[in-house]
C-alpha cells in the first residue's frame, strides 16, 4: 500500500515544480512593429532575408520598391528538431508535434518621417484531413489512411486529397516578435561593422 502513494505523493511534486516553472510569464508582450533611425530600405530587406534564412524559411516573393517580404509556407518543427526556431514557447512546440502546422511570415517596410518601419505578420494554418467511415473498433487505425495495424503510413485517396484543406488559426505573435527581434540585432550587427 505504501509505494502507491509516494509514487503518487512523487507524482504530484514533480507536476507541481513542473507547474510552477511553466506558469510564469515568458517573454514580455508580442511586438508586431519596430522602427529604425538611419536604416536604408534596401539594406533593411537584405538583412532580413538573411534573417528568416536562417531560421530555415524559404523567401516566396521580395519586393523592393514596395517594401514587402513573404515567405513560404514552413511545417513547424518536431522534437527533435532542436537546430529549427520557428516554434517559439511550449504551446506552439507542442501543437506542431500533434498536429501539422505551417506558418507564412510577411514583413512590411514603410517609410516614416525619419525612421523606417517594419511590420511583421505570421499567419499560422493547420493541415485538415478527412476521415474514413469506421466499420469497427478494430478498423480504428485507418481512420485516415490505408494502414496496417502495425505499420502506420500517411497514403490518402483521390477523394482524401481533394477534401484535405488548410485552416486558418491566425497569427503567431510570439514568433513574429521573435522575428523582428532577431532582424533588429541582424541588423545592428551591420551597421556596426560598417561604422568601423
């Protein structure tokens, strides 16, 4: 009778320090714009291009007489994927290792009276697939697919393909404010080399 309880007397310690440490807050509120003084446009965008390289999103268009920057659409990283960072806290890592998440970031770059501006969007959507009729328990496992009851394997149909969509979840602020964080050392960087 003794080890049920101090495993679960363990059990609830270690939820608890585990608690504790998750339930502080963070980061500090989500920025969705900066503003520079004495930063060129064209140096600008070429900084963060080299920025959102490096954190492995692929560029899909860059304008720029307009100022704008879109990237592809990224899947969120896995566990074990500890070289990516486009999963910023413990609720978005979590998600993307449940589910199939791709995020799209756009920047903007807008000219103020002396200080040039960037804004930072980051849409977020996950991967929506159509389920199969169950006839049985025993047939749980190809709920989505064709597989086996040992080997599982992702093969849709014709019908699954044309049914399977992308939904929107909105934006992820907490890797925009990562992003334009990053961008802003990125870009203090260069202005540092070019002063010396």
């Amino acid at each position: 009778m003794e080890k049920p309880s101090k495993l679960v007397s363990y059990a609830l310690i270690a939820y608890t320090i585990l608690q504790a440490g998750c339930g502080q807050k963070q980061q500090s509120e989500p920025v969705g714009q900066i503003c520079l003084a004495g930063v060129h446009k064209q140096e600008a965008m070429r900084a963060a291009e080299e920025c959102l390289s490096k954190m492995h999103f692929a560029i899909d268009k860059a304008d720029s007489e307009q100022g704008y920057i879109r990237t592809r659409p990224l899947t969120g990283a896995q566990w074990f994927e500890f070289w990516r960072s486009d999963n910023v806290g413990s609720f978005n890592n979590a998600e993307a290792n449940i589910q199939d998440i791709r995020r799209t970031v756009e920047l903007n770059f807008g000219p103020t009276e002396d200080k040039l501006c960037i804004n930072c969007i980051v849409t977020v959507q996950r991967l929506s697939l159509p389920k199969r009729k169950i006839a049985s328990s025993a047939r749980a496992y190809s709920m989505f697919t064709k597989s086996g009851g040992t080997v599982q394997q992702l093969k849709l149909s014709s019908e699954q393909k044309k049914a399977a969509a992308w939904l929107d979840l909105g934006q992820d602020e907490a890797l925009g404010t990562e992003i334009l964080k990053r961008f802003e050392n990125q870009i203090t960087e260069v202005q540092e080399e070019k002063s010396l």
